[in-house]
C-alpha cells in the first residue's frame, strides 16, 4: 500500500514538471511572436485633386414648344407636313386661302386710287380759292383712311403664310387642309428638340454647390450613354413638399444612325452633381480606413512602428475617401494593407511601398478668366468667359467632369490634353 502511494507521489510531480516546461515555452513563443514585425503594404501620402459627385434623378424636357395659329381666318389650303415629320426654322407650315382677301386687295387699290385723284382736284380747287378748307381736309381723310384700309388687308395677307420659329418637330396637328380655322384657333404644335434641356430637382442642401455654366454630366437610364450639358438657369423657388429647387441643364442632343435624335421629352436619366471639391486634399482607399464606434482610423508607418491616428472623412468617391487629420502631413506612409492585425506601436516590415495608390486619374485646372479670354472670340466678362470657353473645350479632345468659378478664378476638372491657351494660364494651386 505504501509502495502505490509513493508511486502516486512521484506521478503527480512529474506531470506537474511537464506542465511548467510546456507554459514557459508557449510564453517563450508569445515573446518571440511580440517581437517579430507585422508585414504590411502602405503608400506614400501626397495632397492630390478630390472630386464627389452625388447621383440626381431628372427628366428630359423639349427645348422650346410653339402652338401655330393664324390671326386671319379662313379655309386652310395647304398644310404639307404630318406628325414627326422634322422641320426648319423658315419653313412654311400652315397658308389660309386667300382668294376673297386678294379681292379685297383689288378693291381696296381702286378706292385708294379714287381717293388720291379726289385729294389731287381738291388740292388744286383750294389752291384757286375754289373750294374751302374743310372739303380739303375731308378729300385728305378720305385718303389716308384708303391707304389705311389696303395696309390692313395687306398685313392680313402676310398673317396667312405661317412660318416656323425655330428647327423642330409637328408633334401635333389639330387642324386638317381645307377645314376652317377661326382667327387665334391653334393649327400645329412644334417642338423644338436641340438643344434639349434637362430639368433636374435638386436638394436644398446642395443647391448652391452648383451654379450657372457648371458642367453636368448626365447619364441616360435607357441606353446608359453618358452626355454633358451645362447649368444655365436655377429656379427662384423651392418645392415645399420635396425641398428641391428645379436646376434647368442646357444639352446638345444628338441623333443615332437612324437619323432621329437620341434624346426625347420624357425621358429618365441620373445627372452626377460635383457636391465636394478639394484641390488639394489627402486621399486614402477605403480599405485602409478602419471604422470603429469610436471613430475612423488609419494607421501610419512612423520608422517602421505602427502610429493610430483617427482621421475625419470629408467624402467618398467610388473606392477612395478625402481625409482630414491635424496628425497628417505630406510624405506620411499610410498603411494599406495588413493593418488590422496593428495595435498602436506594432513593428512594421513594409514589404511594398506605392507613390500613391489613388487611381483616380483627374486633375484639376485653376485659371484666371482674364487670361483664358484670349482663347476665345469674345470680350464679354462673367457668365459670357465661362459659355465660351465651355463651346471651345467641347471640341477638345478631353473629358470634362466639372467646370465652376469662384471669386477670381475659373475651374476645369479634366482627363486628357489641355488646349494650349489654357495651358498657358493655369495658376499654381
């Protein structure tokens, strides 16, 4: 019996031996794990161009719509084109008949000549003392009131041939040939469908981030082309229901192969409003912001040692975010990857180190409008400078994402080749 206890003895301390041994080596293992350094990617933080756009719902709109109808009454005798048919400004879309007014022309000419010999005799018999001051003054009246007479009938005759305003479309006929057309009854309707304008609501909150002459880009639901216009009239008043103020957006509408014009009165699309603009800004991915309760983080490599700085995200364009931290400066090395495996103070092995891995491939053009004014025909000043550097870049070969003023200076945010004269008067940001 006392042999098994002994036994027993000597078991529970060698397992109890073992165990210490196997503690103190796992503990030997964690400090060699502390002390190995965290393998991680960064880039190199420099303050480039951030643009943010926020995507708007709107509607097409025809530019321009024109209800005919003639101010002389009378059959309609020709009236030549239907519904969808296209066009020109100038053209002759409605002639009432004329064959009782031209009678009326003929008559009112022999009572216009009756009247001028009866004014010639008068004239003459005066002259001799023949005649008194008030037959001469009635042979007079009696004249003008000819000559009266025939210029009516003569603009009545003009009112009968009705020309079209504007190059546009017959979306509309209310009246057919030979039918009767009282004075003021509406005849055709016409639409005018270049340029077209895009109506566009926006929110309160982002109205006076835009103004007239910024580019827009808009995006058609249907076929999903992407088209630019310009910002040319911003409504007077807000809708109390929707908070939204109408923003009216000026584009060139252009036709497919089929000869007809891709845009049309109806018609959904999205326009990307520019909301934040920073020309100089510090861009990090989204990836490499860690967002916790407390906040946004982003961990920067500080002589290979992890360094948390909590940073406020301005915006977000796609897979990047503008950032703004006091503890930020240009050169930092942001880490990209591997950061969620940091605490504060963790060793770094920075296996790949990027210049900068934003790959938004924009820039943005400050110039001053005095010096852009060369490039162009006009010597308007304002909104002028703006619409016509606008029509000259439009024949550029680069991509237009914005185009704003502020207090001195015009902003051309950009993809591709400037047009030299703007090259030559660009300002350091």
């Amino acid at each position: 019996m006392r042999s098994y206890l002994i036994l027993g003895i000597l078991t529970l301390l060698f397992a109890s031996l073992v165990s210490c041994g196997e503690k103190k080596k796992e503990v030997e293992q964690i400090v060699v794990k502390k002390s190995e350094k965290t393998r991680v990617e960064a880039m190199l933080l420099k303050k480039k161009g951030f643009v943010s756009f926020a995507k708007y719902p709107g509607v097409f709109q025809a530019w321009d719509t024109f209800t005919i109808s003639s101010e002389f009454g009378g059959s309609i005798d020709y009236m030549p084109y239907e519904v969808s048919d296209f066009i020109k400004k100038g053209d002759t879309v409605v002639r009432i008949n004329t064959s009782v007014l031209r009678a009326q022309i003929k008559q009112a000419k022999v009572a216009q000549d009756i009247a001028k010999v009866n004014l010639d005799r008068t004239k003459k018999l005066f002259d001799k003392n023949l005649t008194t001051k008030a037959n001469l003054d009635n042979a007079s009246f009696q004249k003008n009131n000819a000559d009266a007479q025939l210029n009516i009938l003569n603009v009545n005759l003009r009112k009968s041939v009705i020309r079209s305003p504007f190059n546009g479309y017959i979306v509309q006929k209310l009246r057919k040939k030979g039918e009767l057309s009282a004075p003021g009854t509406p005849i055709v309707s016409l639409m005018k469908l270049n340029p077209i304008k895009f109506i566009l609501p926006i929110p309160e909150r982002d109205l006076y981030k835009i103004s007239k002459g910024n580019i827009i880009n808009v995006k058609l639901e249907a076929n999903s082309k992407t088209f630019k216009g310009v910002v040319y009239r911003i409504g007077q008043e807000s809708n109390p229901t929707s908070h939204t103020v109408n923003v009216e957006i000026e584009i060139k509408n252009t036709k497919g192969h089929d000869g007809e014009f891709l845009l049309k009165p109806g018609m959904l699309a999205k326009a990307y409003v520019p909301i934040v603009r920073e020309r100089k800004g510090f861009i990090a991915n989204l990836d490499s912001i860690l967002k916790t309760e407390k906040g946004s983080f982003v961990f920067l490599a500080n002589n290979d040692t992890a360094k948390r700085v909590k940073v406020e995200i301005v915006a977000t364009a796609q897979e990047n975010a503008l950032i703004r931290s006091k503890e930020l400066k240009q050169g930092d090395k942001l880490v990209t990857k591997g950061m969620y495996e940091l605490i504060n103070g963790s060793k770094l092995n920075i296996v790949k180190l990027d210049e900068n891995n934003y790959k938004e491939n924009f820039q943005i053009l400050k110039f001053k409008c005095e010096s852009a004014k060369k490039g162009v025909k006009s010597r308007a000043k304002g909104l002028d400078d703006l619409s016509n550097i606008r029509k000259i870049l439009d024949f550029e070969k680069i991509e237009i994402l914005d185009l704003f003023r502020d207090k001195d200076s015009f902003n051309l945010v950009y993809r591709g080749e400037l047009p030299e004269f703007l090259s030559k008067c660009k300002l350091k940001l």
